[in-house]
C-alpha cells in the first residue's frame, strides 16, 4: 500500500507546471478518507470514515497544516484543525499558473472544484480575444478567469452575489481588469430565456450545475431530469460554429445517460467526451461533454 508520502511525490511529478493544488487520496488508500493539497496545506474530508491512526501519523509527518472536513451537504462547518502549524482559512492556490482565492471555511467546497482542473485549462486554450463567453452556475467564477485570461469577453451569472464577488475577486488576484466583463445575479434558466429573447448570442457557454436547487418560485430542478433542457436553453444563445462545456458531478447518471440528455438538448451537434483528472483515480462521477455547434 502506498504512503502519504509515496502519493503526493507520485501526483507532483505528473502534474502541470505552476500547480499546488491537486487531489492527493481519492478515497481509495484510505477508504471513504479524501485528502486535497491545498497549497501548502492539506484538507482532510470524510463522510462517515474516521481517520484512521496510521494516517494520522503520515499526515503529522507531513509537517504541513493539516484541516479536518466533514462531507455533509447538509452541514455547512468549517474545518477544524488536525495537526501541523495552523494558518489562516483563506489563501490563493496555483493551478496551470492561475491563482484561485480559497476559503476553506465557505462551506460544502472551498473556492474551487479540482476535478475540473483539465476543463479549466482546455477553456483557456479555446477561447481569443475577441470572443464572448457565458459562464452559467459560476461559483467563484473559476471557467470566467481563464476566459479572461485568454482575451474573451466573460459574462458570470450566479444566484448568490457574494459567488460574483468573489469571481471579480479572483480576476483581480490574476491581474485581470473586471470592469469590461458583465456579471449577472439571479436564476440560469431564466437569464437564457431573456438572452434568447433579447437575441444576445455567445461563442461559448459554460454549463456546470448542481445536481438539484429550486428556484424563487419552489420549483425544483434536477440534473436527471432537466439537463437536456437546459442544453437546449444554451444552444438557443449559442453564436454558429460556438461551443458548450456540458458538465456535471451527479453520481445517479451513467456517462451513457447524461450523453443522451445532451444529445436531446443539442440534437444536430458533435459530441466528444473528456476523462477526469489523473488523480482523481477513484469513482469515476464526474462527466464532461464539449458540445460544437
């Protein structure tokens, strides 16, 4: 059985230049035991496990500041601290040489999805100056900043202002001047109506959401059920020749479902599919489709 040690050697050898946050245990050396390089900081998660005693002493031997988290969506706590030097809760990372703001006290995620570290680096090799990409379901607006970075024209849309906030936040953390790029509060599905309506188009449209939410009127969205119309939604502001990331981590859809969904929403496009990250190496839920006009 490999080492703490022996993972985090292994994973730094293969990952990309200007990096140090990566998935160092993918619950499979210690089961049901996640552990992510954050930094210089590594953040312990766990559902049910307890950590086990011989894990604890490598993470000890680790030196580093080590942060306990408890997997509950329901249950929004900070981590508290395992061993090691304690710093502070917010702090940038590096990915593909991009700085991310981190929070490890936000709740259920820290700042950043690190499964989605390739698709991240794949927007940015797309996208020139001169396009216009729409980022749906935002978060931290992690997909906006490599757009900017790449010259496009970014236009954020999130439910929660303080996800906006922090997306300008971490333009700003990688030199990027926010004020020529457009953010929007409120609701995916009712945004691409109007955009549809307003006949507002994009070059590319970002399209990672949550499993499930209900919006202002109680009504429920889920991904099993609704991504094929939020695709068509997409591809109604979609500009000809644009492309869609249609991505999501549900673990109740099979690849072979989720491509159906996106197929009814894009019927006439080509589909190609991407792999997970490296190291993530453990169940393989999280599902990526490019979508080209």
């Amino acid at each position: 059985m490999s080492t703490l040690a022996d993972n985090i050697a292994t994973r730094q050898e293969k990952l990309p230049p200007q990096t140090n946050a990566y998935r160092v245990s993918d619950g499979t050396e210690w089961a049901g035991v996640f552990i992510d390089a954050l930094a210089d900081r590594l953040l312990v998660s766990v559902r049910d496990a307890a950590v086990p005693r011989s894990l604890r002493a490598q993470l000890e031997a680790t030196g580093r500041p080590v942060y306990l988290k408890r997997l509950d969506k329901d249950v929004k706590e900070a981590p508290v601290h395992l061993c090691g030097p304690q710093l502070p809760l917010r702090f940038p990372i590096l990915e593909n040489g991009v700085s991310y703001m981190m929070d490890m006290s936000a709740g259920y995620s820290q700042g950043i999805f690190l499964d989605q570290r390739d698709n991240r680096a794949r927007v940015r090799g797309l996208c020139h100056p001169g396009m216009r990409l729409l980022n749906t379901f935002s978060y931290t607006g992690a997909f906006s900043v490599c757009a900017a970075l790449a010259g496009t024209t970014t236009t954020t849309l999130d439910l929660a202002q303080p996800c906006l906030t922090w997306c300008r936040e971490n333009m700003e953390l990688n030199g990027i001047d926010s004020s020529p790029h457009f953010f929007c509060k409120g609701d995916t599905l009712h945004w691409l109506d109007r955009f549809a309506r307003q006949g507002r188009t994009f070059d590319a449209i970002v399209l990672d959401p949550p499993t499930f939410s209900r919006d202002e009127k109680g009504r429920i969205w889920r991904v099993e059920k609704d991504y094929g119309t939020l695709v068509a939604k997409a591809m109604a502001c979609l500009s000809p020749g644009g492309w869609l990331l249609c991505t999501t981590n549900c673990r109740k859809l099979s690849h072979a479902q989720f491509r159906h969904l996106v197929a009814t929403g894009a019927p006439d496009a080509h589909l190609s599919s991407s792999p997970m990250p490296f190291d993530f190496n453990g169940e393989d839920y999280l599902k990526t489709i490019w979508v080209n006009a």
